[in-house]
C-alpha cells in the first residue's frame, strides 16, 4: 500500500495529466465549434452531431476521453477543492497551445500562467489523501435530480437575448460539469453491477454530454470570455463547497489558509485567462496585443 503522501502526490499527477488534456483538446473543439456556425440560436442537439464530424473536434474528443479518466483517479485520492481548480488550470495550458496558432500571450496572461501554477503548488502541499464520507443513496439519486434541473435551465436560457444566454450557459455547462465531478468522487465502482445500479453513473453521463452541449452553444454565438469564466466558476466553487460541506474534503492540519490561497490564486488566474476558453481558428488573423 502506498502511503498517505504518495497518494497525494499520484492524484496530483493524475489532475494535472487531466488540466493538460482539457486543454489541449479545447484548442482542436474551439476551432471545429466555430467551422459548424450556421448562426442559428439557441441550444441545437444536432450541433453536437455537426461537430463530431469535423476531425480536429473528434481528436480533441480523445484527449477529454484520457483527461476524464486521469480525472476520476484524482478524485478517489485528492479533495474536490484541488481536483476542480486543476481543472480550471487547463485554460494556462490552452493558452499555452494556442502559440501554435499564431496567438500572442501578453505578460500579463504570462503572469496569469504563472500564478496558475503558483495556487497549484500551494494547494499541493496543503492537501491530504481522501476518501468520501459516506453520502447515502438520496445523495446520488440528488444528483440525477440536479441534472433534470439543469437541462432545464440550459434549454430555458438558450432562448434568452445574447447578453443573457452566453453567461447563462456558460455558468449552466460549469455547473454540469461540477456534476461529473461529484458523481465521480461517489460513484460506486466497486464492480460492473454497482456501477450500472448507482444513479451517480447516469448522472455523470448526462451530465458530462449537456455540460458540452451548452458550453458549445454558448461559445458558437457568444463572448469567449464571458462563457469561459462563468463556466470556470460553476465547475471550481460549487463541487468544492459541496466536497467540504458533505463529502469530508478538509486540508492538513494547520493547512487550511495555504489551501484557501491556493484555490483563490489558480481560480482568479485562469479566468484571467478565460478568453483561451476558445482560440480562433487558424485561419482568421490573430489581433496584436
């Protein structure tokens, strides 16, 4: 058996293996998001079936498929709080990507990546192995209810006026996102059947699949920047309260203000960074900064 500390550092390694697939992939879906504009409103299911047929949208598809599951494994081990700003981290490694195509990082986005890394390592140090506290079944049975809500809310926003629908469903996406993130932590894989019978694998399902819809929707018609930073708020500050709250996620002892620095400097820095939610695409002129 490996010891506490080792377990913290493989979750790290685990999260922050994740924050770089999620980023990377987002530079492939970004550009195949805005190939399939036709300049329709609203939240369209079949746009989710235009993009998967652009290659560069499937690609980015693999890389969130390795980053879910380097996610997962972090979530057994770390407390929410460190998983989701990791996560939020990805936008340092998106903007980082984004060079390739030609875009300029100004020293303040340069500082901003900086500081990412910064909150990540403050709350390495501060964080501990954990294990869920038992939540019982109308916790998982919630979380399929939260989904239900937020399909509704999602599709409700979607026909709202642009300065409403593009930060309504960008913080709609985050907050599915946060979903998936609390149905791994307790979703039961203790075996093929106790996943198949635990609510908490349908709900990460569905809502891992409407959480991509709305942030798609919200990024084909609207403002990168504010969808991205809605979005990063719903999947960092909710899942973590909720991971404090309920779920026993606590620091070291004596290491709960280094953790709470940390988690405020890597969530501010990356919505500092939040206009790497989407890059243009390779063919549009980027703008000099």
């Amino acid at each position: 058996m490996f010891p506490r500390v080792a377990w913290v550092w493989w979750g790290l390694l685990c999260a922050v293996a994740a924050a770089v697939a999620y980023g990377v992939a987002s530079v492939f879906q970004a550009v195949a998001a805005r190939a399939v504009d036709d300049g329709g409103s609203g939240v369209d299911p079949r746009l989710l079936v235009r993009v998967l047929r652009q290659w560069r949208y499937v690609l980015g598809l693999g890389l969130d498929v390795v980053g879910f599951v380097a996610q997962l494994a972090a979530l057994r081990v770390l407390p929410l709080f460190v998983v989701q700003a990791a996560l939020a981290a990805s936008l340092a490694v998106t903007a980082v990507a984004a060079l390739t195509l030609g875009v300029r990082l100004s020293g303040r986005e340069w500082g901003a990546i900086a500081l990412v890394c910064a909150g990540l390592a403050l709350l390495g140090v501060s964080a501990r192995s954990e294990g869920s506290e038992p939540v019982g079944t109308a916790f998982h049975v919630g979380l399929l209810v939260a989904v239900a809500l937020l399909a509704t809310a999602g599709w409700t926003v979607g026909r709202a006026p642009e300065h409403v629908r593009t930060p309504a469903l960008g913080l709609v996406s985050g907050l599915c996102f946060g979903v998936v993130a609390l149905a791994g932590r307790v979703l039961d894989a203790t075996g093929v059947t106790a996943v198949l019978t635990d609510p908490a694998a349908y709900a990460l399902a569905a809502a891992g699949v409407l959480a991509m819809l709305f942030y798609a929707s919200a990024l084909q018609r609207g403002s990168v920047t504010t969808a991205t930073a809605l979005m990063v708020v719903g999947e960092t500050v909710v899942p973590s309260l909720i991971g404090v709250v309920m779920l026993g996620d606590s620091t070291r002892a004596g290491f709960a203000p280094v953790a709470v620095a940390g988690f405020v400097v890597a969530v501010a820095a990356a919505l500092a960074l939040a206009r790497f939610g989407e890059v243009d695409s390779p063919q549009r002129t980027p703008v000099p900064r």
